[in-house]
C-alpha cells in the first residue's frame, strides 16, 4: 500500500509537471519571432497577404493566444497534437514514425555509458586505492576528463572522418543503407553498423561522468567502517568490493542515471543531425528551420513526457535498490 500511494503521488506530480511544460512551451513558441503562414506562404512562392491571412485562420493563429492554448491543451487530451501542414501529416502519426529511432539510440548509448563508465570507476578507484597502480588511475581519469572537455559535435565529426571517410569501417550518415534491400539477420547487422557511431559519439560525454561519479563514490565508501569491519573479518577484497562498496557506491549513479536519459534527449539533437539519424532529435531540427510550430511542440511535449517517465522510474528503482528509501528513511538515516 505503501508503494501504490508513491506511485500515485509520482504520477500525479508527473502529470502536473508535463501540463506546466506544455503551457510553457506554447508561449514560448509564440514569442519566437517568424510567422508559421508567411513562412509558408513564401515556400509555396504566394506572398499575397490575403493568402496569408487565410492561412493564418486556417492555423488558428487569428484567435487570441488564450483561446489557442485552450484549443490546444484540448487537443492533447484527446491525443490530437495538431496537424503539420508542411509534412502534410498528423503530428503524432510524424512522432510516432520517428520515436522508435530515438529510443533505439537513447537505449544504446545509455548502456554503453553506463556500464562502461562505472566498470572504468571501478578500476580507477581500485587503482587508486592499492596506491601501486596510480598511473592506471591518471590515465583513466585524463581520457575521461578529455571526452568530458570535447564538444559533442566536434566528436561526431571526426568520428564520421576517421571510421567512416579514412578507415572505410563503418557507415557514417542515416540508419540503414538505402536501396539495400536486407531482411532478417542482414537487416539487423545493417543497423547496427549504422549505430555504432551515433552510439559511441552520444555516449562518451555521458560516460566520462560516470567515470567520475563511480569512482569519487567508491573512495568515499571504501574508508567507512563496515568496509573496515569486512575486511578485519577477512572477506575476499572482490566480495568487499562487489558487496559492499560498489552497491553502496551505485546509489548516486542511479540518481545520475534518471537525470541523464533526459539530458540524452537533448544531446540527440546533435548526434541525429550530424549522423542524419531519422529520430525526433532531427525532426525538432527540422520543424525549427521550417517555423513548423504544431510539430515542434509536439516534439517538445513527447520528450518532456519521456524524461518525467524516466525520472519516475528513476524513484521505483530507487526504493528497491535502497531499502532505506522504501522504509520511510532518508539515506543519511534521518526519519
């Protein structure tokens, strides 16, 4: 009962959260200069303002701005996210083409940072402690520093250069190879090729964090006095470190990791462009450069509904991994 009026709560809260930013959204949107039907108008080579005008009654930008946040929010509870007259589609059906592309990547990426970046904590912080391997602990931690330091564009760039236009070994721009034709395990292999990049270039930066966080963690719980009690009673060094110092240790990782699927987000904005991956990240690109409005916060409100999901799973997975939290008690033992 305890855990089904968290949840409540959470959703609840979430819920709020995702109408707040929504209502944000709109009015920054309508602060943005540019207006959708001239922009429109001068695409379809008509600049006459009568035909500007009906277009603007066609989008419903003639009515107050109150009026159309009305007729919006009504809309997005009906599912009905508008309709993207430049893609001459729902913007949802748009949406819903694109997404699968974009957790693909997200998921991906968010494993290859996360397990890599706290396997490399762990040994830094090994290597730092035995005080023998310090030298394994620098290097970790300069190559870490350094991905954290490089622009993501720049990575994605070079990585395009070296693997793709030198070496020849993986493919460089979209998700698949066109006019191909692969099905089955061929098709599978095709796309993972392509993901390789856009994966390794998206995680880095994130991954470099975890380096950081893993091993900043685990020096501080490796000096507390359980830790000394485990080995005083002559527990192997791995089981110490696997039992008792790395799952104390993961509690902020955790933390980190809810944040930073949602900033992965946002980083695959970049990542899609300059890799021309055919996710949200590069549809909210494109509906900027085309003043496509409806599309754009459309865009905005699937993936602040995805980083609330992802926070809200954040706290489920939380309370199971630390007792204290589902017992009432905060971390530091205070009721």
């Amino acid at each position: 009962m305890k855990f089904l009026g968290f949840l409540t709560s959470r959703i609840i809260k979430a819920l709020i959260v995702v109408l707040g930013v929504v209502i944000i959204n709109f009015f920054l949107i309508r602060l943005a200069p540019g207006d959708p039907a001239a922009v429109l108008a001068g695409q379809s080579g008509a600049s006459d303002p009568a035909y500007v005008e009906q277009l603007r009654e066609e989008f419903g930008l003639d009515k107050p701005v109150l009026v159309q946040l009305g007729v919006y929010l009504s809309g997005v509870v009906q599912l009905d996210l508008g309709y993207s007259y430049r893609n001459n589609m729902p913007v949802l059906t748009l949406i819903v083409q694109r997404i699968p592309a974009t957790l693909l990547l997200m998921f991906c990426a968010f494993l290859f940072s996360l397990v890599l970046g706290v396997l490399l904590g762990v040994v830094a912080a090994n290597a730092r402690y035995s005080r023998r391997r310090r030298w394994l602990d620098n290097i970790v931690m300069a190559v870490s520093l350094l991905l954290y330091a490089t622009p993501l564009f720049w990575l994605a760039l070079m990585a395009i250069l070296l693997f793709s236009v030198v070496l020849g070994w993986l493919p460089g721009f979209g998700m698949e190879t066109v006019g191909a034709g692969f099905t089955g395990w061929a098709y599978i292999q095709d796309i993972a090729l392509h993901l390789v990049l856009p994966t390794v270039t998206l995680g880095c930066f994130f991954m470099a964090m975890y380096v950081m966080l893993t091993r900043a963690s685990m020096l501080e719980v490796i000096n507390m006095d359980f830790v000394k009690t485990a080995r005083a009673k002559g527990v192997a060094p791995n089981t110490i470190i696997r039992r008792h110092v790395l799952r104390n240790a993961l509690l902020p990782v955790i933390t980190f990791a809810g944040i930073q699927l949602g900033q992965m987000a946002g980083g695959a904005v970049l990542t899609e462009t300059v890799f021309a991956w055919p996710g949200i990240g590069r549809l909210m690109f494109d509906a900027l450069l085309q003043r496509d409005y409806q599309l754009l916060l459309g865009v905005f409100l699937v993936t602040s509904f995805m980083v609330v999901v992802f926070n809200l799973l954040t706290d489920v997975v939380y309370r199971f991994v630390d007792p204290r939290i589902a017992a009432g008690a905060q971390p530091g033992g205070v009721q």
